[in-house]
C-alpha cells in the first residue's frame, strides 16, 4: 500500500500492524534458505530502503511493538488489495479449516447485510466498469481501486489457448463455463469447462490461475480475483459461441484486510484499531515490544 498515493496515515498504521504482525508469525517460514520472508508477494512485499517514506515510517515508527491477537496469539494477518465490495472466508478460498477472525465482511457503511454482495445485474449494468468508482454509495474500495470494478473478454481461440495451457493438453473448443458453486461472500468454489475434448473443474483461489486472461501486453496473467460471473458471446445471427466475457470486482484472494478498504475507511474518520477490527473479527491489539 504506497504511501502515494494511499497517504491517509489511519490506513497505513493498520497496514504497518498487519505487515508486522505477519512477520512475527512468520519468524523461521523460511530458515532452510537463511532467512525469515521473501521481499515479494509470496511473503511482503519491501522495496528496499530507497522506497521508504516519511508517512509510512511515521506509521510503523507510530505504531511501535502493537500487533494483532486472537485469544492471546498472533493472528495470520493476511490482507490483499481490494476485496470487490465483501471479504472472503479464508476456506472459500484455500482449502483450510475456518478461522475465526477470517470472516468475510461488507466494504461499506450499510451494515452487513448479505445482499450487498455483487450481483450478475450489479456488474452488468455498469459495462464501464469504472463507472462504479465515486458512486458515493458508502463503498470504502470504490474512490480508491480501479480494480474495484472490471471486465474481460476471450475470443474463441483466447479461451481455447488459456484453457489447455493451464490444463496441460489441447483442450479444443470451449463450450461452456459454468459456475457451479459460490460462497456467502459471491465467490465462485467451483468451475466446469465444458469442451470439445473433455470437461475440466476448478476450485477456489486456484481458479484465477486457471482461468487467466490476456493483458495489455497480451500475456496471459491469473484472473484479478475469484469474485466474478462470466457468461458466453455469441455470434447474433448464428448464436455460435464467439467468446466469453467475464464481470468482476476485486483484486487478490480477498481475505483478511482490504488495503484499499483500509484507505476508505480512514478517510471516513476510522481509526487503525477500527480498520483492523473490521477486517479481522473479535482481534484485540497487544504491545509486545
């Protein structure tokens, strides 16, 4: 969460309480290797020296030896960029027992309410998926995420190409994409591919590495999160399937701390302990040190 240009210091003091909490859960993860954690995604990501800033030193040097617990131990302080307008349940996502401060929560002030979860018809009537962005509805995401809101769409041959690449063989036309099952959050569990030369499952966060999408730069790169409908394109005088097109909301696994929420929030009037509290249910803050 760069300072710049996510500079509201309540949110980076609840992302210095996150990071350091995880790093001090995580002592010795990687001790074979001579070290503690990766500077990367796989761990925390750190720039170096060269890419530290006065507001997010004046958040870790404010927040000094205070880090998150559940039942007197420290939590598993996961967080991601931007849950999509509801976190998710960390068993919705990997295959782990509940954790009960892991609990999908609503990214707005309108309570907690299921159906705030995203709709097919949420993220279909807003073809501009920024659109969404600064609708004033109470989103903490919204102002501060452009992956908030997205869409993508294959061509036959795209599918085809992204499909037998992840499964390892020729899979051939795709035919069908079917969500099979969702979890109370709106995130897909299960996905069948219906093809020419088989039909083919996923299952939870490793669906974004399945179902990949072509970037910019026209590689394929893991789907923004599992939070998503999808539906064919068909050719309107044949209604051969020419494509499919997918509507999302969110970037990351979705568990634990929104970054993006967290800057929401603060600019809302919410304090770090506030933020934490809402994206890791019934924790207290500690000062080990």
């Amino acid at each position: 969460m760069p300072p710049v240009p996510y500079g509201e210091l309540e949110a980076q003091k609840s992302q210095a309480i996150a990071a350091r909490t995880y790093a001090l859960s995580n002592m010795g993860k990687r001790g074979k290797d001579g070290y503690d954690l990766l500077p990367t995604t796989s761990d925390q990501v750190y720039g170096g020296y060269e890419a530290e800033h006065p507001i997010s030193n004046g958040a870790v040097d404010g927040t000094r030896g205070i880090v998150a617990t559940y039942e007197g131990k420290l939590i598993t302080a996961v967080f991601n960029s931007t849950s999509g307008g509801f976190s998710a349940n960390n068993e919705d996502v990997w295959n782990s027992d509940p954790v009960p401060y892991l609990r999908g929560v609503p990214d707005a002030q309108r309570g907690k309410a299921f159906e705030h979860v995203p709709s097919l018809d949420v993220f279909k009537n807003h073809s501009n998926s920024k659109s969404l962005r600064a609708a004033k509805e109470g989103d903490f995401e919204a102002d501060w995420s452009k992956y908030h809101r997205w869409n993508f769409e294959w061509t036959a041959e795209e599918i085809s190409d992204v499909l037998s690449t992840s499964y390892n063989t020729e899979v051939g036309k795709v035919y069908e994409i079917n969500v099979l099952e969702r979890s109370s959050s709106g995130r897909v569990l299960t996905i069948e591919f219906v093809t020419e030369n088989g039909t083919f499952y996923q299952y939870k966060d490793a669906i974004r590495t399945t179902l990949k999408y072509i970037n910019a730069s026209g590689n394929q790169a893991s789907l923004l999160s599992t939070l998503f409908h999808i539906e064919p394109v068909t050719n309107n005088k044949t209604k051969e399937v020419v494509g499919f097109k997918v509507f999302g909301g969110g970037w990351g696994h979705g568990v634990g701390l929104s970054q993006t929420g967290a800057v929401g929030m603060a600019e809302k009037g919410a304090t770090f302990e506030e933020i934490l509290k809402h994206y890791y249910q019934g924790i207290e803050l500690e000062v080990r040190y």
